[in-house]
C-alpha cells in the first residue's frame, strides 16, 4: 500500500507543479515555435512550452526527501537529476551543441557513479551473473579508496546509452512520459526480489514508484494535443533514472532493455542508419520508429498508446520470464521491430519514387 501511496503523492506533485510551469515557459520564451525555431524530428505545431523536466524533477525531489531514507547514493541521484534538468533546460532555450550535451552526460554519468552507483555485476541470461569488480584500483587520498574500474565504466557508458536513447523516443505527444512510468513501475516491482547496492529493497522499490508516480503527473498535460513537452531536460532525466533504477534492481540492464525494446531498437537502428548515410549519429533527423508509423498515417494517440501498451505487455513478461528466455523475448522483439522499420522505409522509398 506504502508504494501506491508515494507514486500518488509524486503524481500529485508534478502534476500541480506542472501547471505553473507551463504560464512561466511561455512568459520566458521556452518555447519551441517551428516558424522561428527548425527542428527535423519534430512532429508538433504551433508554439509549445518546453522545459518539461522542471515538474518532474521537483515532484520527484519532494517525494523522495518525504519518504526515501537518503544516503550517499541517492543524494548523488538527486545531484545529478538536478544538473541534467539544469542543461536540458539551458538547451531548450539555447539550442546547445549536441557533442557538448554529449560530453556533459558523460561527466554527470561519471558525478553519480562517483557517489557510489557503479555496476559490480549483471545477470547472465545463460544463469548466474557476470562479475565486473575483479579489476580494483586502491589508493590514499584523505583515507584509502577503491575504484571498480571495469564496473564504474560500464555504469556510465549504460547511463549515457540510456539518457540518449530514451530522450530520443520523445517525438509524439504523450510517448516519453507513459513509457517511462510504466517501466520504472515494473522496475519497482522487480527491484523487490534482488538489489545490488548498500541499498534495501523497499528503498529501491519506493524511489521505482516515486520516479513512475513524477512522469505520470506529467502525462496528462503532454498527452495529445500537448501543453508543454518533456524538453531535453525531461528526455535525459528519463533516461537517466530508468538506467539508475536498473544498477540499483541487481544490475537488471537486460530486464531494463527488454521493457524498453522499442525505443532501444529505435537507438541502435538510427545509429546505423545515420552512420551508413554518413550523417553524425549525434545529429536529428526524421527517420526515427515513431515518424514511420506517422508516415502510414497513424495519429499520435495511436503511437503513444502503442509505446505504452507493448512496455505493458514487455514488462509483464520481464516478471515472469527468466534469463535466456528473457534474451530470446528481447532478440524476437528486436527482430520483428527492426523488419518492420526496414519494411516502412523500403515502402516509402518506393512510393517517392
């Protein structure tokens, strides 16, 4: 009942927060206006609010300091939440280089890694797990410190990959943040049997729920026709805690990767796809898996719900799927997912033609 009651009281939050929101982006111009400002992936029209991040950091923050024990950990979460919606906020206004985002996340990845959140081991989908804590280097600096080296550079190479690759699956209305809370609600309910950390599972679980029960706050005002968009700041933050929560849940990036298979198979294939035409993979374009299926023509209802109901459907499969099974789900989803883009493109190639 404890965990219903804080993604409540973290809803309530951001959706209230979300409001004021809204009137002060207009005020400050943080907005997105397609005839004064291009963007190539962008689907909306007219002048939206951006900055979406705000709300549900602050609704997060509240709910987390009312009801998670805080320590090293997640203090360092709670920093680095904060400096990721603080830049997606800067570039929602100005338009940052997208090599310079890259390099922040990167050195935010690194700040929460430094506060104790590396990855000593994941699972091995063939059985048991894969240890990453062998390679150690201690030193004395004020005191005697170890770093996990292969464990801490995986942990920020997963935390970029997942800030960019979910911030990315944020182009319709109402997608990033239904997505994002159904995920980070399975998560909590997955994080109850394991933990990685000097964390406990009720901790974890509550900090899952806190973070579905912030975007859910948001949803109703990003839901179409859309009254303030997620913004850069929201994309990463969304990323950013789904990667964390997945460290923190026994090391479940593959569990992670499975509920968000759409968006992780949007990644990589519009890595390859911009690598193979040249183009920068740090550069937008119109091409990503949800500007397809608005090309046949489906509305962006349609596409948010389709996002929502296969994280629904992948996430209670990841509660009763178990490490091989879980792989062949995700390389099954992967497959049909991927045949399915090529299959769109080739149609559009030849209907230009």
């Amino acid at each position: 009942m404890l965990y219903f009651i804080v993604l409540f009281i973290a809803f309530i939050f951001s959706f209230v927060f979300t409001i004021p929101t809204i009137s002060l982006a207009r005020k400050l111009k943080l907005v997105t206006d397609k005839k004064k400002r291009y963007h190539p992936a962008h689907t909306h029209t007219g002048v939206v609010p951006r900055g979406g991040g705000i709300p549900v950091y602050l609704g997060l923050l509240i709910a987390v300091i009312l009801f998670v024990p805080l320590n090293k950990i997640i203090i360092g979460v709670l920093v680095a939440a904060f400096l990721l919606v603080l830049v997606g906020t800067l570039d929602d206004y100005f338009d940052i280089s997208p090599y310079f985002r890259f390099l922040i996340n990167l050195a935010i990845s690194a700040l929460a890694i430094g506060f104790g959140l590396g990855i000593p081991y994941i699972s091995n989908p063939f059985g048991g797990v894969i240890q990453l804590d062998q390679w150690k280097i201690t030193f004395d600096f004020f005191g005697r410190h170890s770093v996990l080296v292969l464990a801490n550079i995986l942990a920020v190479v997963w935390l970029t990959w997942t800030m960019n690759m979910v911030n990315w699956s944020k182009g319709v209305d109402g997608q990033l943040p239904g997505f994002v809370s159904i995920a980070a609600f399975f998560l909590g309910l997955l994080s109850q049997r394991f933990t990685a950390h000097d964390i406990n599972a009720q901790t974890v679980t509550l900090f899952s729920f806190i973070v579905s029960g912030a975007f859910l706050g948001f949803l109703p005002f990003n839901f179409y026709p859309q009254k303030i968009m997620p913004g850069y700041g929201g994309g990463t933050l969304a990323g950013f805690l789904l990667g964390v929560l997945s460290i923190l849940s026994f090391g479940k990036i593959g569990t992670a990767a499975l509920i968000l298979a759409i968006p992780t198979i949007d990644a990589v294939y519009t890595i390859i796809r911009r690598v193979k035409n040249k183009q920068s993979p740090f550069r937008a374009d119109w091409g990503h898996f949800h500007h397809r299926l608005l090309e046949l023509g489906w509305g962006k209802r349609r596409i948010a719900v389709f996002y929502w109901s296969v994280s629904v459907i992948l996430g209670t499969a990841s509660l009763f799927l178990k490490g091989i099974e879980k792989f062949i789900a995700f390389l099954t989803t992967a497959i049909l997912l991927l045949s399915f883009i090529v299959i769109i493109s080739k149609i559009k190639v030849k209907y230009q033609n």
